[in-house]
C-alpha cells in the first residue's frame, strides 16, 4: 500500500453483519426457489421447463430497463442523504409503474410474432407480471439498503420465495401444470411487494412524498449510466437461453436452464457482499482506505467462490442426477463449464459495485457492451455447433473477460491492485482442492467435504503466513466472542 490507511471503527462489522443477513436470507429464500425449479422440472419435463426458462429470460431481460438504474441510483445518494429516501422512493416507483406495462407489451409482441403456443403466450404474460413486481420491489430494497438493512431485503425475498414454491409445488403435485405454476409465480412477486411497503412504513419510517415527473425524469437523466450498463449486464445474463431458443430446441434450453439455475443459485453470495459494502464505497474518500478496501473484497470474494465453483465443476454428474434424474444427463458438461463461472461472476460483480459507488458507472455499461457482442458472436457460432454445451463454453468466456475488465476498471478508481496479494491464496488453495477430489476413489459427497476441508486448511495458513495483516481485518468484521477462537486458529 501506498500510504497509511484509517479502518473507521464499526465499519467492518456493520458490513458483516448486513452481507451475513443478505446472505442468510437469499440461502433460504433460494433452497424455496430450487425446490419449485426442481418439481416444475420433473413435473413438465424438458419442454415445458424450457417454456417457462425462455418466459423468464425474455421478461427479466426486457423488465429490467423498467428501473433503468435507479435502483443503484437511490442506494448510493440516499446513502449520503437519507433525508431524500421518500422523494427518490416515490419517483423511482412511478417510473418503473410507466415504462414496465409498455415493456410488458413488448413481451407479449415478441412471442406473439414468434409464433409460439397459446401456453407460452400465457406463460409469458404471468411470469412478465411477476418479474414486473420483482422489479418494483427493488426499489423498496434500494432504501433498505441505504440505510444498511439488508435483514429486511432478505425477509422479502423469503416471503417471496416460499409463497412461490409452497403454492407452486401445490398445484403440480395436484395435477396443475405450467400455467398454474406461473401464476404462482407472479402471485409471491406480489406478496413480497406487499412485504416490502409494511416493513418500509414500520421500520424504516420513511415519508412518501407525490411522484412528479421532474422528479422521474430528474432520476432517469442521472440513471442512465448505471441503467445502461444494468440492460446490458441483464441481457448478457439472458443472451445463452434466449438464442438457445431460437438456434436450438426448447430440450436444449431445458438443458442449459437446468445447469445454469444451480450456478445462478450461487450468484446472491456476490450479491449480497457487494450490496453491503455499496454504502461504505459510497460514503469514502479516503484514498488508502478504497485501496485496501477493494483488495480485501477481491480475496473475500475468491476465497468464497472458488471452491463453491469447483464444487460444480468436480461433482457434476453426483449433482444432476441428484436433483434432476437421469432424464437430464445432458446437462453433466454444461454444469461442468459453468462452475468455472461462479467466481469470475463474483469478482466482476463486486468491481461493478464498486465503479458504481465511486460515480464511475461509465466505465461499467462500456465493459459489459463489449461483451455483450463478443457473447452474440461466440453464440451464433457455438450453438448451432454444440447446442448447449456450445452456450456454456460462451458464457465461461463472457464472464472471465468481464471479470478482467471489470476488476482493472476498478482499480483505476481505487488505487492500483496487488494480483498476488487477492488472489495467490485462494487460486492455490483451489489446486490442491481439484487435486484431492479427482486423486482420492471416495463417493461424491466424502470427497468433497475431504477437498472442502483441504482448501480452507491451505488458504488459512497460506493467508497468516504471508498477509497476517488481512486475517486481522477480516477478524474485526465478526463478533467478539468468536475473534479469540478464530485468532488461535
């Protein structure tokens, strides 16, 4: 480091606290969410479960430019000023009201054009309804965040989910089919909707203000390039199932939809790091301290990730036939490839956190244009050729130049990056995990726990051996009474 650097006392564990709550509440929420995913799965079979992946591509791809930014937008100001929470609160909300009945229609349009069943089209339309709300209650999570209580963003998302799975598990195991499945989808968007305004008015105890349409184009003007970079990053996320639909088969969407949710069932860990520490960003200027800062986000989220990706990538046949049957072997080397992702997701997630906290967004939306073409191309070429092991192998590449470009954007604002200090540990701990886990003849699930036990055993002494300076500040982030145990460790 280039210079002393001040910790602000309290930061750490307040950041703890709020990432340990997001991802608390998304674990639950998503065992609810693959549980429906799994039942609709067996219970519609392949074609059907590539309707409803392709309904839900489409509309979170269109939907998400309902916000168009605003919802980082309101996190990050009302970080620094909490007093304008109702003001940002009402206006964001009647934008999002507006633009998302007309990005609906759109939805409704393409499939209607594409000439797909009648079933689809009502698929569509319900599961649009439900990522509409999902969209809308972002908003609410927006404030929530700003005032540092991811704990209400994760009792939403539980009510949220279980309503879904719950209600949706339901109807098919009562004969009900893809349909009925979707209207449970929609109506748990609602309840969490619902959710979100009671604990809005009893918790936080902010202030509606009336919408005005200064105010809605005054946000609009300011989002626009966070909600540039938002779209694209979103329809790159969506780009592998939506071409796969119309280059390949819906078995083929079923495919990769089916590998793709145990990866992106992952993705909420990032999530609720970088939302966590999106305030703190926000709200430091000190120079040093966004350096040190940025670094030890970098190795917290290696550390985390990699083995969770490998743990995909080693036991991938254990996991699909575990969950999804026999009838889904297809989807063995697509998971393969995407476990690979899982960290490289993490990292360009948090960097994107960060060029947003520190008013960079820019740079951000030119990242992910670049690999929302190099996504298109790879994909024209990779999917009539291998289908969806083909999408999986783009995605893998789309997410490892992201990650790249992402990371050095971010430490342009930050400060510099020490590679050998954020990632030497982990990627080391990482080899000597594969290599258990493919060296020793155990079943699955004893070989994995061996190899998970290797890898936290090497990064730990690697880590106090040569950055003891690290443990110490991830140590101030957990609560006293563990800090003596895990010191002596």
């Amino acid at each position: 480091m280039t210079a002393e650097y001040v910790e602000p006392a309290g930061a750490p564990g307040r950041i703890a606290r709020n990432a340990g709550a997001r991802v608390a509440g998304e674990a639950l929420a998503k065992v609810a969410s693959l549980a429906f995913f799994v039942v609709l799965a067996r219970k519609v079979g392949q074609e059907g479960f590539g309707v409803f992946s392709f309904a839900l591509a489409l509309t979170g791809a269109l939907l998400i430019a309902a916000g168009f930014g605003t919802d980082d937008l309101v996190a990050r100001e009302v970080s620094r000023d909490r007093e304008r929470a109702g003001r940002d609160l009402a206006d964001a909300v009647g934008l999002k009201i507006f633009t998302s009945i007309a990005l609906l229609a759109v939805a409704v349009a393409v499939v209607t054009i594409g000439n797909y069943t009648t079933d689809a089209r009502i698929v569509t339309l319900l599961v649009g309804a439900g990522v509409a709300m999902e969209v809308l209650s972002r908003t609410w999570h927006s404030v929530f965040q700003a005032h540092e209580r991811l704990g209400l963003v994760s009792s939403c998302l539980i009510v949220q989910r279980t309503v879904t799975a719950v209600g949706g598990i339901a109807v098919l195991l009562a004969g009900g089919g893809l349909i009925a499945a979707s209207a449970m989808f929609a109506l748990g968007a609602l309840v969490a909707l619902t959710t979100a305004e009671v604990m809005l008015r009893r918790e936080i105890r902010v202030r509606w203000t009336l919408p005005t349409r200064a105010g809605a184009l005054r946000l609009l003007r300011a989002g626009v390039p966070i909600g540039i970079a938002g779209v694209l990053f979103t329809l790159l996320l969506r780009l592998d199932v939506t071409l796969l639909s119309f280059l390949s088969s819906n078995a083929e969407v079923g495919v990769y939809a089916a590998a793709y949710r145990l990866v992106e069932g992952c993705q909420f860990i990032s999530w609720a790091f970088g939302a966590a520490m999106l305030p703190w960003f926000a709200r430091t200027r000190n120079a040093p301290l966004l350096e040190r800062g940025f670094m030890l986000g970098l190795k917290f989220e290696a550390g985390l990730l990699l083995p969770v990706g490998l743990v995909f990538t080693l036991f991938a046949p254990s996991i699909v036939h575990l969950l999804y049957g026999d009838g889904f072997d297809g989807a063995v080397v697509p998971l393969r490839i995407l476990g690979c992702t899982v960290a490289a997701y993490g990292l360009q997630s948090f960097a994107g956190v960060v060029l947003i906290a520190c008013d960079a967004p820019r740079a951000l939306a030119g990242n992910v244009a670049i690999v929302c073409v190099q996504n298109v191309v790879c994909n024209a070429i990779a999917i009539p050729l291998a289908g969806a092991v083909g999408a999986a192998a783009v995605t893998l590449s789309s997410s490892l130049l992201l990650a790249t470009l992402a990371v050095w954007q971010a430490s342009r604002r930050t400060g510099g990056l020490w590679p050998v200090r954020s990632f030497a540990g982990p990627l080391l701990a990482a080899a000597a995990m594969a290599l258990v886990a493919l060296g020793l003849p155990l079943p699955a699930i004893p070989a994995g726990a061996l190899a998970l036990l290797v890898y936290a055993a090497l990064l730990a002494a690697f880590e106090r051996l040569m950055f003891p300076e690290d443990i110490g500040s991830y140590l101030r982030a957990v609560p006293r009474t563990w800090r003596p145990r895990l010191a002596e460790r």
